[in-house]
C-alpha cells in the first residue's frame, strides 16, 4: 500500500521553513512567562550598598558596583566584611560569594564546606554563593521554573 502524497512535496522552501516556525517555537513557554513575570530591576535599589561599600570597603568603584548590582540593602557589604575576615579569599572571590547576599549564609556555608570537606576553595565557593544557592539571575532576582514547583 503506497502512502498517501504528502503536501509538502515540491513546495517552496520558504513556505517550508514559516511552517516549521509556527509549528516548533523557539522559546519554551514556561521561560516566556518567568520573563514577563520577573519585575522591572530599578538601578537606584543598589544605591544603599554602594554607598555603604564606599565608605566601608577598600574596593575600586567598579568593584563596589559589581558587588551590590541588584541588590535592594546593605548585606552585601556586611557579607563582604565577614568573608574578609574568615575566609581569607581574594577581594574578586569575596564579591562573588557575596553578590546578591541577604545576611552572612554564604559566608558561614564557604567556612562550614572549607572545615568538613575536602573541595578547592573554587568549588566551594560556586556551591555557597547566592546566585547559585538560591537560583538568582545576575539581577538577584529569583529564576522562575527551574527547580521549582
């Protein structure tokens, strides 16, 4: 038994790839609707922290920025504070472990890991940094649908 001509067969491949467009999205639509979801970041949010940072931390301007983008208080400078007095990272790593922090959690998570577990500092602090921990954008703003429910 032949199957039955397809429609397709011969048309032009323009028309083919519309079709193929409409017919498989590019986006999932779960991440189109985080997106609509996710509110409109104000910069002047960061501005407490910047200032906090300028005039407790010895960091370069780019450095304090960098550390309190998206944040909405001063955490990040104390978070700062308390990994500079703990964990003896670099300046660069600090900032990292503490973007985005809302108290000293990932600093208490770098020292608990660094004492209990034989990982290098890099793995450690990826694990116990916010963004990662609390599944943020760069905006600190929570990622809707993945993990969870």
């Amino acid at each position: 038994m032949r199957s039955p001509p397809s429609l397709l067969v011969g048309a032009p491949f323009p028309l083919l790839l519309v079709l193929f467009a409409t017919a498989c999205p590019a986006e999932d639509p779960s991440v189109a609707r985080a997106q609509a979801q996710e509110p409109e970041y104000q910069f002047e949010t960061a501005l407490p922290c910047f200032l906090a940072a300028r005039d407790q931390l010895a960091l370069s301007d780019e450095q304090r920025l960098y550390l309190c983008l998206g944040s909405r208080s001063t955490a990040p400078v104390a978070c700062f504070r308390a990994a500079d007095r703990t964990t003896f990272l670099s300046d660069p790593q600090a900032i990292e472990l503490c973007r985005c922090a809302e108290g000293n959690e990932s600093v208490e998570c770098f020292n608990r890991f660094r004492r209990e577990a034989f990982l290098s500092d890099s793995v450690i602090l990826e694990a116990c940094r916010p963004i990662v921990a609390r599944k943020l954008n760069e905006r600190c703003i929570p990622i809707v649908g993945i993990g969870t429910r």
